[in-house]
C-alpha cells in the first residue's frame, strides 16, 4: 500500500467517525494526508503552530459539539498536541490526533523527525476502540510521499551484507576501525569543539562539512562545498562523523547500497543501518580529491547576477558579521541555505542550532538562552520559525547579552517548494495549507519587544531563478 492509499484510508475512517473539519499542520511528512485532504469536501483551517491548531480544535468541538481532527507532521510538532489532548481528556471532548509517522524502521534510530510517537499521550489519548468520549490518536506510517523507496531491514541487526560494519583493531594503543573502503565520502555533522582538532588530523579524504561542525571554513581541509557534488563522484562508502547531519543527501542515503559507518558521541545511527563507533576509534581516512572550482566561480556569478535572491542576501550578511559571531541558525531553508550560500572565509563564527528532534518550535527561546555576554549573537531563523515563538522575546529584559534576530520573511515555508514530493501537488493547495503563505510584517512584533530584528525579504522571483540556475549547473 502506497502512502496516498493510506492515507486516504486514514481519512476514510476518521470521517466515519463524524469528522468533517480538520485542522492541518503542514509538513513533507504529512504531505499525503494534505493531498487526500485537498480533494474532499471537507472544512480546512490551517495553521503553522500545532498547539495553537490543537487549541482550536477544542474550540469548534465545544461549538459544534462533533469530533475535530488535527493533522500533523511527525517529530515535536506531534509533542506539541499534548497540552490540548489533556485538556480534552479531563473535558471529555472528542478530539482526534492523525500524526504522520516515519516508517517503524526508524524508531530508536535518530533519524530526522522520527522520534518515539507511539503511545506519546499516555494515558490521554485512545488507540484503539475508540470511545468517543476524549481524544483519539491515529498515528499512521508514511514512506515520503513521491519518493519511491528501496526496501530496508526492519532492522540494523539484519542489515544485508553489502553494508560491511568494520572491525575493532588496536593501534598506537588507540582503539581504532579499520575502514575497508578506498573511496570513502566523510560527512562531518555537529562535533564538540573538544573532538575538532582530533577528526582534522585524521581526514585526508573529501569531506562535506556542516555548520555546526565547526570546520565548515575551516582552509586546511579537503572539503566539498557544494551537496550536489556526492551525487556526481563515484563513492563506494560513507563515513559520518559527529551528530545526524542536515543535509538532504542524508535522507537520501536510506534509497543507496552504500555502507555507512558512524563516528559520534550519541548513540543514534540516524539511519536503518550502520553502527556507531565513538570518535575516538575514529583511524585516518584517505581519499583522492576533488576539484569544484568551476562550480564555485559559476555558483558566485548566480550570486552577484541575482542580488535579491534569498541565496545572494545569505552570503552578503554572512560576510557582513563581524568575525567570531556567535550564528544561530534555525530550522529549515535557514539552515540549509546558510550552508550553500555563506562565505567560506575563515571568520570564526561560532554555530548552533536545535537539530536533534529538527523541530521548528522553540527556536528563538533556544537562541535567547544561547546568547553570550559581551558576543556578537545572531539568530538568522525563517519567518515562519519566528512566528511559531512570537512570545519568546518576554525573557530580553532579564538577559545581560546583546542579540539580533534575522528573519528571512519570504511569505511562507518556502522550502516546501524545493521539496520534489510536494512539488507535484496543486499550486493553490501547497501555497494555502502548506507553504502558509502569508504577507506578515515583523515591523511591529519588533516594537513591541524592543528588539533589534532585521527583516530580510527577497525578491521571489530573483530567488526562483538564482534557484533555477544553481540547479542547472548540476544537469
């Protein structure tokens, strides 16, 4: 069964129930169920904060007095229902959770929003025989919707052989693996500044570093700078160290044989397959380099033809901060348009984000606690992001650090629209209950707190085409 079928099934029998409004939260997950939603005669609200949605939904039961659905992505937006689910138990109101879920491979694994949704609510919320007398929770599993999937095991215990786990050997008294690749891609994610110095000396193979890593400018490495590179070098490894990386090429690694070995400090594989080693078995890892200079200079002659585009404001206000920032850089387009775009001068900024969960809740409140006495603190975080934490400047007045928050305003959740299963859906339906589209100004959110915001709005169709060129360079 397809995820459409079955999420078309979900629906199905949530509309049996008497549902006939939903309150949607969209999200790459929930995408299928969005897309069933969009063709039935059926009353949509939609909303970017899961709790405000849940809330709500409490509202249209207590005046119509029918059940009421909320939809929502998989990660903490699905946490983010608990408030009203407890509010609805102890008022006996008939509110039901649909939640997107990844597969159950990916349970315990760290994966990129997939955490443990099964039985979240507790003692709140019915799975089963539903009573109609307090909340319902269906949580259903969806592959990526468009994206055909190759089959995994179920788990990493029955990973095929063609994904070889490495063995422990000793030398210079070190527990180190032995790697038996030749043409191993290294993927540095988050690393503890206490372990950076340590993985340089030991990379001498091409290497994508992000952000939060800390070596990401780092000038004495073999790095690649741009993702679209690994698709086109004939790799026969992987090797991951640090903390689950951003990157899509990640997600993507779940669809290709290839072995894949983890160097980190967490326990979680962030995948179905491959096991995970602490850093400090980390051996030296050897590979040819590679060479993207034209693609660099081609990339750069987007960024200065297209000045009002979203990628060429990224690298102006990354070589614009004054060096040794303190960059916080939230969920989403953010985070991954900073990694492409950015200056890769040394500058040593300082990175930090919330990338465990991937959440898009809390992301100003995280930066707020983060910031430095005496530093140079930037939040750099989508408008939509920003929305979803309206209230956490209430703390500024008590904090003895200066800050700035950068809100990339482009009218909506843009990166849904790079996402290519959701590119396929109509127009009018991603821009309404998926994109959010919206044309908010943060001018007086600002005031109210008095804060320093700086509000960036690029021009969208600078930021389609500077989009377009990049993409063709890659062709």
């Amino acid at each position: 069964m397809d995820s459409v079928e079955r999420a078309s099934r979900v629906i199905d029998a949530v509309r049996a129930l008497g549902v006939g409004e939903f309150c949607v939260c969209a999200g790459s997950r929930n995408a299928p169920l969005l897309a069933v939603l969009g063709t039935l005669d059926v009353r949509l609200f939609s909303f970017v904060d899961e709790r405000s949605a849940a809330f709500f939904a409490l509202g249209r039961i207590k005046l119509h007095g029918a059940p009421v659905a909320v939809v929502t992505t998989s990660g903490t937006a699905v946490a983010e229902l608990l408030p009203a689910t407890i509010e609805a138990y102890y008022s006996g109101l008939p509110l039901i959770l649909i939640t997107a879920d990844r597969p159950a491979r990916f349970r315990g694994t760290g994966a990129p929003q997939a955490i443990e949704q099964v039985g979240i609510f507790g003692v709140y919320a019915e799975t089963s025989d539903w009573s109609g007398k307090g909340p319902f929770h269906v949580n259903v599993e969806l592959e990526e919707y468009g994206v055909r999937q190759r089959q995994l095991p179920l788990s990493m215990a029955e990973a095929p052989a063609s994904a070889p786990r490495g063995s422990l050997r000793c030398r210079d008294g070190e527990r180190q693996l032995a790697l038996p690749h030749s043409r191993p891609l290294v993927l540095l994610g988050a690393l503890a500044e206490k372990h950076r110095q340590f993985v340089k000396e030991r990379i001498h193979a091409p290497a994508y570093a992000e952000p939060l890593s800390g070596l990401r400018e780092d000038p004495d490495l073999p790095l690649l700078h741009f993702e679209r590179t690994i698709a086109k070098a004939n790799f026969d490894s992987v090797i991951r160290i640090g903390n689950v990386p951003t990157l899509r090429f990640w997600r993507d690694l779940e669809t290709l044989d290839l072995p894949v070995t983890h160097f980190s400090d967490l326990p979680f594989p962030g995948l179905t397959r491959g096991e995970v080693h602490p850093i400090e078995a980390l051996p030296h890892i050897h590979g040819e380099p590679m060479d993207e200079q034209d693609y660099a200079e081609r990339f750069q002659q987007i960024l200065d033809d297209e000045p009002d585009s979203e990628l060429a404001m990224f690298r102006r206000l990354s070589s614009e901060l004054p060096e040794h920032a303190r960059v916080y850089l939230g969920n989403s387009l953010p985070i991954r348009e900073w990694d492409l775009a950015a200056t890769r001068a040394p500058r040593g900024f300082v990175y930090e984000a919330n990338r465990g969960a991937n959440g898009i809740d809390g992301q100003l409140s995280t930066f707020l606690g983060w910031c430095a006495p005496g530093a140079h603190n930037v939040a750099v975080v989508g408008d939509l992001t920003a929305i979803y934490d309206l209230g956490a400047p209430w703390i500024a007045p008590q904090l003895d650090a200066p800050f700035r928050i950068v809100i990339v305003n482009n009218g909506g959740g843009r990166i849904f629209g790079r996402v290519a299963s959701l590119r396929a859906l109509d127009p009018q339906l991603r821009a309404r209950i998926i994109e959010n589209e919206h044309h908010f100004s943060f001018e007086q959110w600002a005031k109210m707190w008095d804060i320093d915001v700086t509000e960036l709005r690029p021009d969208a169709e600078a930021s389609r085409r500077a989009w377009e060129r990049y993409d063709a360079l890659w062709a």
